[in-house]
C-alpha cells in the first residue's frame, strides 16, 4: 500500500510540474507574441516607385520600434503615412535628413554636394526637365527628404515635399512574402531577402 501510495503521489507531483511548465510557455508565447505584433507590422506594396528593390506584390517587414533608438537616416527605407492622401502609406528611401541639402540637376542628385543618385539617361519630357533641376533645398528640422528608387516613375519629396519624421511608422526591413498578378504566383526567389 505505501509503494502505491508514494508512486500515486509522485505521478501527482509529476501532473503539476507538467501544468506549471505548460502554463509558463503559454504565457511566454502570449507575451512573445504581444512584443513581436507591437514592435513589428506587414506591409503589402502596390506601385513601382522603388524597384528593383521592392516591386508591387511584395510584402514587407516593417520594424516599429527602431526609430525609438534613433532617429532615420539616410539610405533607410521608410514606411510612412502621408497626410495629403488620407494617411495612406508610402515606402521610400530617405536621402536627406534634417539640416542636409539637397539639389537635383540633370538627373543627378546630391545631399550636401555629394552624388548619391544618377539617371542613366538624360531627361526627355517637359516634366522631367523640370524636375531635372530641382534645389538646392536645404531639410528643414523634423523633415526627411524621401525618393523612390525608381525614380523616374515616383512621387516622392520633389513633388509633394519633405516628410514629417512623425508620420514615420518605421524601417522596412526584410520581404516577407512576394506575388505576381495572383496570390498564387510567388516569387519564391524574393522571400527572406533583406533590404538594403
């Protein structure tokens, strides 16, 4: 009677040892879970403003909590809301920061007198000719300077000006999942790729 009795009470102290460890990996995944969905966002492009980097179908990981650490800098690509479109959200290069100056001319730009874009092909409309020598505009305070690797096909801080640093929702950081014209066309090749 006493060897069932020791082994009855170790099966018990088993079965709770078993429910407290399934109750701490439970809350552990809760609270992993609340971390990931506050500190992280998935966002789905639509234009072609910034191929080759991303193209519309593509799906980005957004980080939201970087930009508590510091402040954007150039060459980060931004997820944004812009006022002027209903909050609607953006993805752009910022190429200038505040107090940089920035001037385009013939399709060649440069932050602080320094080339950091060139077309590969001279202006050819009347549009474009006059975009082709926009600057020197100097980012005010609080301001980014964004533009859209592609370009020639982007509207971006030319057109509609600087971008407050607080309509910034944070960096894009990987592509999480990519697709043609349909959700079953993937772009398995795409998948995982940092950005850069």
């Amino acid at each position: 009677m006493d060897a069932t009795r020791k082994q009855t009470e170790k099966g018990g102290v088993v079965r709770r040892i078993t429910w407290a460890r399934l109750a701490v990996m439970v809350i552990a995944g809760a609270l992993l879970f609340s971390v990931f969905a506050l500190a992280f966002q998935v966002s789905e492009l639509s234009s072609v403003s910034m191929s080759p980097t991303l193209l519309p179908g593509d799906s980005v990981l957004v980080n939201r909590f970087i930009y508590f650490l510091h402040p954007p800098r150039r060459g980060d690509i931004i997820l944004f809301h812009f006022p002027q479109t209903g909050g609607r959200d953006f993805v752009k290069r910022v190429i200038g920061v505040p107090g940089d100056v920035v001037q385009e001319q013939a399709g060649r730009f440069t932050v602080n007198g320094m080339v950091v874009h060139v077309s590969r092909s001279d202006p050819s409309g009347p549009a474009e000719a006059a975009i082709a020598a926009l600057g020197p505009e100097r980012v005010p305070a609080d301001r980014l300077y964004v533009l859209g690797d592609n370009w020639r096909t982007s509207l971006d801080s030319r057109f509609w000006g600087t971008v407050d640093e607080q309509e910034v929702v944070g960096e894009a950081v990987l592509i999480c999942w990519s697709h043609g014209a349909h959700w079953w066309d993937v772009h398995w090749s795409r998948l995982g790729r940092w950005l850069e």
